[in-house]
C-alpha cells in the first residue's frame, strides 16, 4: 500500500534532455571506473550477506551480467559511448560464473544462473559458441 512518509514529492521541474543525458552519462562512466578486475563491480551493501559469500555476483539480477546488459542497452541506443570491451567482458562473466556459480552450484535460471549470462553473452556475441 501507498505509505507518503516512504516516498519523496516529485520535483516541480520541466524535462530537460540535455540534463538527462548529462546524468546518464556520468553514471555510465561512474559504473565503468568501478570495474574491476577480480570483483568486477561492488556488491550492494544489502547483497552482501547472501549466501553463498561469493567476491563478486556474475547474474543477471544482481551482478555483473546485469551490468553489461545495462551499458550495452544505453550504448546501443546512443545515450552513451563506452571504453570497456563488453563482448570480451561477458564471456570471462560467463566462464567466472562457471568456476564460482553465484548461488553455490550452476542453475538454469534466469535471473540468478547460467540461462540470463548466456543470453547478455549470445545478445553480444551472436556468432559465438556459448
């Protein structure tokens, strides 16, 4: 149910694209600077105590697949331009998920197993074996 006190007032203010793309783009670069190369991205604070205690969440729903997904849809729809390899990037995802499954064994499942890396991976890599 609608509870005010746990939303905020939206903002009296006009659409401005140029301001909107400007966000965009700061986050997509934000996002890009956290990659790293053993964690991938930070877990969320409030994903940390998931079991299995993994470095880093490989999934869609909540990992770096997500992320790649994310960043190539803005890519591919011009809000942004990208220094990360995303193709190369998904499949060492896929292979990482492999060897350290998010949720401690390989599943199909969209959201939190192999079938929703594949998918970012075949989406980005379509001619390659997955």
């Amino acid at each position: 149910m609608y509870q005010p006190r746990r939303h905020e007032t939206l903002a009296a203010s006009t659409w401005d694209k140029a301001q909107v793309r400007t966000v965009i783009e700061a986050i997509a670069r934000d996002t890009e600077q956290q990659w790293d190369q053993q964690t991938y991205w930070p877990i969320h604070p409030l994903d940390r105590d998931l079991p299995p205690p993994v470095p880093a969440y490989m999934s869609l729903y909540c990992g770096a697949a997500g992320v790649v997904w994310a960043l190539h849809y803005l890519h591919q729809a011009q809000a942004i331009s990208l220094d990360l390899d995303l193709a190369a990037l998904i499949s060492r995802i896929h292979q990482t998920y492999l060897q350290a499954p998010d949720t401690g064994r390989v599943v199909p499942s969209f959201f939190l197993g192999e079938v929703g890396i594949a998918l970012v991976r075949w989406r980005l890599c379509p001619f390659e074996a997955v």
